[in-house]
C-alpha cells in the first residue's frame, strides 16, 4: 500500500472513530514482525514475541488483564502491548509491521475493507456495547427525556459518520422519529459535557469513561439509551491482524486467541476489571468501580458482526456487500 493511501485510510477512520483520544499516551513504535521468538520455548510458534496495539479504553481490558494474569506466557507468548489514542492511528504501524496486532473500532476497519485501503481480519472480537455505557446525556432541566424530544436539537456525536451518529440515527428510526430532524455536531467524547454546559450542545453521545465523569463534575444526565431494540450488545471493537501475517503465523494466531479467552472471561468480573481500567483508561480507582461495563464476547461471531455492517450501510453511506464471515479468523476450540 503507498504512503499516499495509507494517509487517506487514516483521514477516513479518524473520522469515524469512537474511540476517544486521551491525554499522555504514548506514540506506537512496536518491534519488527520480522523478530521471530525460539521455537524450542514457545511449542512451535512462528513467532512467540508480538507487538499489540491497543485503545486506551475498556474495549482491551482483555489484552490487559492477560498479561495481568499471565495468559499470554501460558500460551507461550511474550507479548509487548502498545497503548494508542484512537484505534485507526495503529493502521499503519500494522501495515509495516511495527504492530502484529492492533485494537480498532469496526466502523473504522469496515470502513477500510469497504474501500480496499486494509487487508486484515479481525481476531478477537474485543467488546459489545451494553444499554448504559452508551447513552445520550443532557442537563437535569434540558426537557429531553424521549427520543422525540431530539428533533431540532443539536447533538453532539464525535465525528461525522462516526458510530455515535448512526446510532443516534437508527434509535430515532425505530422511534417513528425523522433521523434527520436534530442538527449533528462533530464534537468529540472529552468535549462533549463542557459543550453541552456552555450552550453549544443541547444534548451529546458519551461514552466511559466520560459518561460517568460527566455526571460526576457536570451533572449531566443520561437522557435516552441507545444500545437497544435493534442495536442491543453492538459489538464495539476487535483485535485485527493483517491477513499477511495471519498466513504466516497461524499457530501464534491460535494461541493468541487462546490466551484471550479466559482474559475475556475475567472481564466480565468487574472486581478484576476495576484493577485495571485506571491504567487503561487513565480514570481514578473510584471512577473505575462506577463505569458501566461492556460485554466481552469469549468467541468470534460472524451474525453478531453482521450488524455492524448492516448500521453501516442503513446509516453510514456503505454500499458494498459485505459479509463478516469473510474478514473473520474462527476462534480455536480450547
């Protein structure tokens, strides 16, 4: 892929990403795909040391908490973990091999596969979103309760065409409510509560861990779910590895998904995870033990993947038809 593509996937996804950028994260320099590990210490792995990019958010709690519990070693790999602010910023490290993985939002990567600019599959389906760690949020007194009362007002959704915007759009879709009747504003998640106190927004799309520290220092309030009816546990994010190196690697592939069963597992329990969110997300412990949690599938699903696509094209302008099966690494019985 030439550089001048490689810039314009990267324009595109920072457009749609959901992710949201935090302060003081560090810049991906991961090790060269080309450094293989022993063999004879990693049962026959291609290669047992690998280089994870992830997103600063609970959507790779996973990865966090297997290196936590020791999950990547008992698989034989030595993983090295490169934190990031928003998922497409990792695309082109992976790409040249800096990264043999990398966390993204599916909007981003489907957006990307839609235009040919990325040849990867996804590996671990990362997290799903529940009904309350995404929401629309609005002063006590903004008179917005319902998703009527959304018509005419200005929302805040992080990027035009982001996944914050579509599923605005289809929650009022399914509410008999003209998706196109508020006016969207791409505000991003960090900004949204200031811009909903000062009278810019009058409503905005937020997600953890700014959902919960806008109620703490704003006292703003969740208005109207939108991780429901026909977007109920929309899957978030996923653990993407380019399609080169899959071929190449299958048994570290394998054993990296291995490795990220039981971590999905530990973080559906929320005292395992609360250790961890205050370094992943950078909010205090006391933050972390109020977060809505998310759901951490423990295996790849193409029909729940499917969904995204589908918002994608009813909401997103997509009309290529694809099928998630395709861009979809089965994950390994254990």
């Amino acid at each position: 892929m030439s550089s001048a593509t490689r810039r314009r996937f990267l324009r595109l996804a920072l457009g749609a990403t959901v992710a949201a950028p935090l302060a003081g994260c560090s810049v991906l320099n991961g090790s060269s795909s080309s450094d293989s590990g022993s063999n004879s210490s990693s049962g026959g792995l291609e290669k047992s040391k690998i280089t994870v990019g992830i997103l600063q958010s609970q959507g790779s709690a996973g990865s966090k908490l297997a290196e936590k519990y020791g999950y990547f070693k008992d698989q034989g790999l030595d993983v090295t973990i490169k934190p990031f602010t928003v998922g497409p910023q990792a695309v082109p490290a992976l790409i040249k091999g800096e990264l043999d993985i990398a966390v993204v939002n599916y909007v981003s990567y489907y957006q990307a596969i839609a235009q040919k600019t990325l040849d990867a599959k996804i590996v671990v389906d990362g997290n799903a979103a529940n009904e309350n760690s995404v929401v629309v949020v609005a002063k006590p007194d903004s008179g917005i309760s319902s998703a009527k009362d959304l018509a005419g007002k200005k929302i805040g959704i992080q990027a035009a065409r982001s996944l914050a915007e579509m599923l605005v759009r289809a929650t009022l879709k399914d509410n008999d409510v003209d998706p196109n009747s508020p006016k969207y504003l791409p505000v991003t998640f960090p900004n949204i509560p200031a811009a909903i106190v000062s009278g810019q927004l009058d409503a905005g799309v937020e997600v953890e861990p700014f959902l919960t520290t806008s109620e703490q220092k704003q006292g703003l309030q969740p208005v109207l779910k939108l991780i429901t009816g026909s977007t109920a546990n929309l899957p978030q994010t996923g653990y993407i590895a380019t399609s080169q190196f899959i071929s190449a690697n299958p048994k570290t592939i394998a054993a990296f998904q291995r490795a990220m069963i039981p971590a999905q597992k530990d973080a559906a329990d929320r005292s395992k995870v609360s250790q961890i969110l205050p370094e992943l997300s950078g909010v205090d412990q006391a933050t972390a033990t109020l977060m809505n949690i998310d759901t951490f599938p423990t295996a790849n699903n193409a029909t729940q993947l499917q969904r995204v696509i589908t918002l994608l094209q009813n909401y997103g302008g997509m009309t290529e038809q694809l099928k998630a099966s395709d861009y979809l690494v089965p994950t390994p019985q254990v």
